[in-house]
C-alpha cells in the first residue's frame, strides 16, 4: 500500500526510503485538553437545565426535553456531512491524504451523530405517536440520507489503492450531501406526522427564557465536543496510516533480505 504525500499528493513508491513522519505524533494537545474540559462542563450544564432547570414546555409538555439533544444531534451530523463534502472537493483537487482523512474523519462523526438522532427521535415519537418508527416523508428521508453515510464508510473499508479509494469516496461523499436539503424540506414538500419547520429547522421561534437558552446552549455544546472528536479522530487516522506505511517498508525490506540470503550463500559455495 502506499500513501500520499500529505504535502505532494504523490505516492511514495514501493521500496522507497521512509520519510519522517509530518503528521501529530499523539492525539492530544494543549487545544484538545481545553476542548474536552469546555465540553465536559458544557454537557454537566446541559443535563441541568435541559432535565431539570427549564419548565415543560406549554404544547409538547416534558417532551420537549428530548428536543434539547435532538436538535444539537441532527444540527451536528449535518454539519459533518457538509464537511465531508468539502473536504471531498478539496481531495479531488489536491489529491493530498490530508484531505481525505479529513473527510472521512467527519463522515464518521456525522454518521455517529445521525444514529443518536434518530435514536432520540424514536423516543419522542413513541410518546408522541405511540410508536418508535413511521414511514412518513421526513423520516424516510433521513433512514435514507443514514444508509447514504453508511454506504460511504463501507466504501472506504474495501481493499484498494489509496489513491482510488479517495477517489471513490470523495464522489461518494459530494453526491450523498445532496439529501441534507431534501431530507430537511421534508416536513414542507410533503405531508407527514412530523414537527413543523422552525428556526434553522430545530429550533423552536415561541421558545423563550431559559428554554431558548438551554436550546442554542445544546447546539454549541455538541458543536464543541464535534470540533473535539473530529481532531482525535483524525489524528488518530493519520498515525494508523503511518504505521501501516512502516509495516509495508518493513515487509517490503524483510523479502528482499530473504531473497539476497540463498544467492549470497551460493555464491560462497
């Protein structure tokens, strides 16, 4: 296997010199420390006021706590996926690993944070319908745009060059993000059980006081514990395909010093 350049996009050819490593050597930082102790006390304070703190809401009742992790949820993964989609233009015109790391990193994310939306969703709908799941065009809309991501992560798992796999995906992934509109007009083009469109389509315009606030509270909590994941996961991408690179060079090298061993042999005899 071999990996681009991050700096070139040119792949190294098979036998080649190891170069030294460019990227992060660890997954944590000064940066990610400060992330993880915002996030941490962030979410401490979510859980406060969105379960105990805040008042039932006049029409949806306790319900609407469901709402304050619903909205970050679905708010984030469409943003990763935008990312994805960006990063993915940005590899098929650079053609550097940095970007295609990048946007599978996002695509990860955003597929982990679909799933804890639909999951919440599910809940609410079962005390708000009396079921988990309905066929109805908004909810449709997002098993789809779900199997879309889950598609593109299995892409990636399947063997082949790294060039033509950040091809492959980068395709994937610029096509897949035309379903976030489609999937968030749902609600207006057709029909459906679904809540109505709102402010940015999650936030409720009749909200006020504290609910509002612990509202847009939850959307920058779970912005920051996105910003925090996606660079241990990135990190954590870029040093796998290092030590994958080191265990190919070591390979390579381990062959051809069991192909000189029996001609130096014969040439002794």
């Amino acid at each position: 296997m071999t990996v681009d350049n991050p700096t070139t996009g040119a792949g190294r050819p098979p036998g080649a010199a190891s170069e030294p490593p460019t990227g992060p050597p660890t997954t944590g930082s000064t940066a990610t420390r400060v992330l993880g102790v915002i996030t941490l006390v962030g979410i401490a304070a979510l859980v406060l006021l969105g379960v105990f703190l805040t008042p039932a809401d006049a029409e949806l009742g306790d319900t609407i706590r469901i709402l304050y992790m619903h909205v970050p949820t679905v708010s984030t993964a469409y943003l990763a996926f935008v990312i994805t989609a960006i990063a993915s233009v940005m590899y098929l015109w650079k053609r550097t690993e940095f970007w295609d790391l990048f946007a599978a990193s996002s695509a990860e994310l955003g597929v982990l944070f679909f799933a804890l939306t639909i999951l919440n969703g599910m809940l609410w709908g079962k005390i708000t319908w009396g079921v988990f799941w309905r066929w109805e065009p908004r909810l449709t809309t997002t098993a789809v745009l779900m199997l879309t991501y889950v598609g593109y992560l299995a892409v990636r798992q399947i063997p082949n060059d790294t060039r033509t796999r950040g091809t492959i995906s980068a395709v994937i992934g610029i096509m897949a993000v035309v379903n976030i509109p489609i999937t968030h007009k749902a609600v207006d083009w057709w029909r459906g059980l679904h809540q109505e469109k709102t402010i940015f389509g999650t936030v409720d315009p009749d909200m006020k006081g504290l609910q509002l606030f612990t509202a847009y509270l939850g959307l920058t909590v779970f912005l920051v514990l996105f910003a925090w994941l996606l660079i241990h996961r990135f990190r954590v991408a870029w040093l796998a395909e290092r030590a994958a690179d080191v265990g190919v060079d070591a390979a390579i090298a381990e062959r051809r010093a069991e192909r000189a061993v029996p001609s130096s042999a014969g040439g002794a005899s």
